[in-house]
C-alpha cells in the first residue's frame, strides 16, 4: 500500500498545487492513498468548510488539522457530518467532529488515520500520549495500517511520541513547523517516522507568508498582519510503503515536488 502524506496546505498557493497536480502526482506515484493536513488552507490560518470540501473532492482522501481547525467558524458543522475531515483527538471532550477515524475502502485494505495535537509552545490540550493510548485500545484488529498526524512543535515530543507508539502504529508523521526535516526513518519495532513533512503551499517564503512582512515584524517588534506569500507552490510531505498485512513500513522518504516553478501573478488570501 503507497501512501502520500502531505505537510500543511498553506493559503491559495498550496489548495491550487492541490487542484491542478494531486489527481497527476495520485497516478505517477502510485499511490492507494492520500492523507494531508489542511489547517492552513484557508488565507494561511484555519480552513473554511467550502476549502475543505474542496481539497477532498480533489483527490484527498482525509484531511487533518491542528491549532488552527476552528479559526473558522463554519467548519464545525463541517467537521460533524464529514468523516474524511479530522481535528486533533485531544481537543478538550465537546469539541466538534472526531479526532481518529477508522476507513473500510471496497478496493482497498481497512486504515486508521489518527491525529494528534503537541502540548510543548502549544496551546493547553490533553496527552497526546494518553490519548494515543486510548485510541489504539479501541481500534479493531483487522486495522493493521494506522496513520498518526502528529501536529507539534518541538522535534523532541514529536520523536518521543514515536517511540512511545513504536510498533504500535505504522508511522508517526510531523506537521506544524512548514520545514520538511531531514530525518525519515523505521524505528526498532518497526515505526516509520518524519519529525515534520514540511508544507503544501509557496516555497520562497517564510513558512507560507510574505518574507518582507515577517521581516518587519522582527526588525520592528509591531504587529505585522501576514499575508501568504505569492510565490509558486510546491508540494512536501512523506511517501510511504506499507505492507498492508503487518501494518508495518517497508520504505519511507522525505518527498517534495516540484523543486522549482514558476512565480505566481494572482494574489493569494
């Protein structure tokens, strides 16, 4: 089973490499499934409903989130009724929609994508330790493919996360930073790890945003309004091998694409 995981949608840059190249990049890759994170799709915060409806009838086939999931409002109601649309499992209990979904495709093996929010620089959220715990205790166990969104900051919890899952689920992939890092592996038990799958959105900016604008903000320390940058997007994420009998991953890299494009003319939100 291939998987495509990709880094955060950042604004209109990420959601139109999505629109024009997903189906294009499904077919050259391969691949059985396509899993991203989506919390930024919307102006670079947050993602709106019609956004989201929209990455999924592109070719995504679940979409994560993060921090920003209920930046706007009416995703709520979105994230009630669409299961393919997940907000972090360790959400405060009343939160909207579900944070783990188990997914039972006819022409393919059943999946579990699971995600999760870091608590270190992030804002108050429960163990997603714990909750890992007690995800992993209700899942069936014909659910051998089990994907972790692990939407944090600092590289330590997102590695020590890994192997307090290791062997457990099939890989524990990193989203929030928007840089893609260096250091894919298969832990002991058989884990697959990428501490941060980078970003889906404008590669000559800083972290999606307007390099000048961020600039400003530290030369000056007065509150800047960020826009998302205008450069040309590209994809990041992790492509996977997973062998759908174990759960386990037999091959995992860093994957982005293009390296280089062209500048974009419209403005982005």
């Amino acid at each position: 089973m291939r998987i495509l995981f990709l880094g955060d949608i950042v604004g209109r840059p990420g959601r139109s490499i999505v629109f024009e190249r997903l189906r294009q990049v499904r077919r050259d890759c391969g691949c059985d499934l396509v899993v991203a994170n989506g919390e930024n799709a919307s102006g670079g915060i947050g993602v709106t409903a019609k956004a989201a409806r929209q990455l999924l009838d592109a070719g995504i086939d679940v979409l994560t989130g993060g921090n920003h999931t209920f930046r706007h409002k009416d995703v709520a109601a979105f994230l009630e009724t669409e299961e393919r649309m997940l907000r972090p499992a360790n959400y405060p209990p009343g939160a909207p929609g579900r944070g783990w979904q188990v997914y039972r495709p006819k022409d393919k093996p059943p999946y579990a994508v699971i995600n999760l929010l870091g608590r270190v620089f992030m804002q108050a959220a429960d163990c997603p330790f714990r909750a890992a715990d007690a995800i992993l205790a209700e899942l069936p166990a014909d659910v051998r493919v089990r994907l972790v969104d692990f939407h944090a900051e600092a590289t330590s919890e997102k590695k020590a996360l890994a192997y307090y899952l290791d062997g457990r689920v099939s890989a524990v992939l990193g989203t929030h930073t928007h840089v893609q890092t260096a250091d894919a592996q298969l832990l002991p038990r058989g884990t697959a790890l990428l501490s941060d799958c980078g970003m889906t959105g404008p590669a000559d900016s800083a972290l999606g945003m307007d390099p000048e604008e961020v600039i400003a903000r530290f030369l000056t320390g007065l509150p800047v309004r960020f826009t998302v940058s205008r450069a040309a997007p590209r994809f990041e994420g992790a492509l996977l091998d997973v062998d759908a009998a174990t759960g386990k991953v037999v091959t995992i890299a860093a994957w982005r694409h293009p390296e280089n494009g062209r500048r974009q003319t419209e403005e982005s939100p």
